[in-house]
C-alpha cells in the first residue's frame, strides 16, 4: 500500500491499519481463510459472496491434500505435486488479500451506518469493485455484488497465478493440468452431512470466462433455496482440515480414497505482493460476465458421479502400477 495516508483523519488511518492488521492475521494458510470467510458470513449474511468463497476455499484444501494422498503420489512426481500446491496456495492468498479488505470495510460501514468506500483505493482494490460496493450500498443488490465479486477476485488471479511464466509453463501447459481438466477432476463439491454432494465442474480453468461462470453456477447451487440449509449445517458442523474425511464421513458407501490433513502436510508459506495493478484498468468488463445467468448444463447433483472418478482414478492407479510392473519385469 503506497498511497500517503497524512490528509486522512486519526480514524481513518487507525481503521485501514486495523483491517490491514486483521487481513493479514487470517491469510495464513487454507484453514485460516477458510474459517474467516464462514465467520464473516455468519456476522454479515447479506453477503453471501463469503460463504460461497469458505465453501470454494474448502475444495481448496482438499485438492492441496489430495497431493499427499493415497493417489497422486504413485501418479505424479514430488516437484510436480509441490508445483500445483503452490499454484493452489497463491491463487487462495491472493484472492483473500484483495477481498478480506473490502469485506471488513463494509462490515465497519455498517457498524457506523455511513460508508466508508472511500477508503477502498488505500488497499489497492480495483476501480470496478469500489464502484460496485458503492453501488451496493444505495441498491443492496445481493446477487449483482456476488457476480461483482466473482468477476473481481478471477481477475486478481488471472495475470499474476493463470497468465505467469513460470506456474503457465509447470502447471497450466502440463499434460497432467489437461488429463485432469479433460476428466473434470478439478471439480467444486458441496457436501451435506446426509452424505450427498452437489456441485460443478470446472474445466477450462485457464480461461477467465469459464472461471466467471463456474461461479454463477456454484452461487445459484450454494444459494438454492431448498438446498442451503444443507450447506450451511454442513459448514456448520464439520471442522475444515483439507481431509476428504471432512465429507467423506458422512457418505453411505466408504471410498478407497484417504487424504491427510492439511496443517500435516504441508509448511505455511510466506507471501509477497508484487507491484499492484488495477486489472480493470487493463481489462474490459464483458457484459456476459455480468448479464448472463448461469446455466446447468449437467446435473448438478454429484454423489454417483463422485464415486465414478473415484474409481477411475484407483483404475488410472493401478494400470500405472501394473506398467511399473512390466518395466521391472
């Protein structure tokens, strides 16, 4: 942050470094974010944007722990498995870093009850959020500010995590990254503690749209009238610790699968914020990102499909291990 705060009063300085303070006390590792997102919501259940992100970031925690589970080890090599660990990592630190802010600074807002957007240029946010936050004071449209917020956090990714030479070449053009977006195993899960789970694939992660829409389509699910007391008490009464025994535990039928918990995992990792850039600056805003709602093009309840690429993947396992077999043979 290198704006000079000297014209501000005693208060607004004080605020800007408490929210400071605050963001950088919660951004962690995935359990932090996670749990701050669901606090937050439960203290400001008009924005639904924070348990969409708790529920978001819980499949991010999986996903990391999947790398040190019972399958990736014996399909991927170590420095490839750290490189998607790390991609994962700094696309949640970076999303967190630019939202916590804005989240705690509508909270205060309405503890005072005048808003305090003005303040938003301070924590170097970008145009397009700050006129939608003003926006949402005066309209207190829920569902625009959701799809404003989705469109803002996949553009903080978009050059710094997606377009980066370094995870582009490692991660995004690997033939690993392509077999697991052609099969949709990157996929968002929303389980309930009856042992269902709802959810949407995410395929073509690298492109900006497709991440834009997956989160129109994850947003009317999580907020489907009949379905969100489900999610919620699910939220509710599971801990996240990156296991897949955090939902698994609830299903009918037991799956092969075991994932250990991310804390035992995995090391905290420092961060650094490069130089800022207003994406928005750079980036025209599509009007399909904002106009056009989601639509399911598949059945958004998962529960046989997730027991499906359970089993292809211990079958994609054990062929890869009977081909070591021949090797030694």
């Amino acid at each position: 942050m290198n704006m000079n705060m000297n014209h501000l009063t005693i208060q607004e300085q004080t605020i800007i470094r408490q929210i400071l303070r605050e963001t950088s006390k919660k951004n962690i590792d995935n359990i932090t974010r996670t749990n701050a997102y669901f606090t937050y919501f439960k203290q400001n259940p008009d924005i639904i944007w924070s348990f969409l992100a708790s529920m978001v970031s819980r499949n991010g925690g999986w996903n990391m722990c999947d790398l040190v589970g019972t399958i990736f080890p014996h399909l991927l090599e170590a420095k490839t498995r750290k490189q998607l660990f790390l991609t994962y990592e700094r696309a949640n630190w970076l999303i967190f870093h630019d939202v916590f802010p804005q989240l705690l600074l509508y909270q205060y807002s309405t503890k005072i009850n005048r808003p305090m957007f003005h303040l938003l240029p301070y924590f170097n946010v970008s145009e397009f959020i700050q006129k939608e936050w003003h926006r949402y004071w005066f309209e207190t449209d829920r569902d625009r500010l959701t799809i404003a917020l989705i469109i803002n956090e996949q553009n903080v990714i978009q050059t710094p995590v997606i377009e980066h030479p370094v995870y582009k070449k490692k991660v995004f053009q690997s033939l690993i990254f392509s077999f697991q977006d052609w099969l949709h195993f990157s996929c968002v899960l929303f389980p309930t503690c009856g042992g269902e789970v709802y959810g949407a694939s995410a395929n073509g992660f690298k492109s900006l749209s497709k991440r834009i829409n997956l989160g129109k389509r994850l947003a009317s699910i999580l907020f489907h009238p009949r379905l969100y007391p489900y999610f919620f008490e699910f939220a509710e009464e599971t801990a996240h610790t990156g296991s897949r025994h955090d939902y698994e535990q609830y299903f009918k039928i037991k799956t092969n699968q075991n994932t250990p918990m991310l804390r035992m995992s995995f090391p905290v990792i420092a961060h650094h914020q490069h130089a800022y850039e207003d994406w928005s600056l750079k980036r025209r805003v599509s009007p399909t990102w904002l106009y056009i709602p989601a639509r399911h093009r598949h059945s958004i309840h998962l529960t046989d499909w997730y027991f499906t690429k359970s089993n292809q993947l211990q079958f994609i396992l054990s062929i890869q291990k009977l081909f070591q077999l021949k090797k030694w043979e």
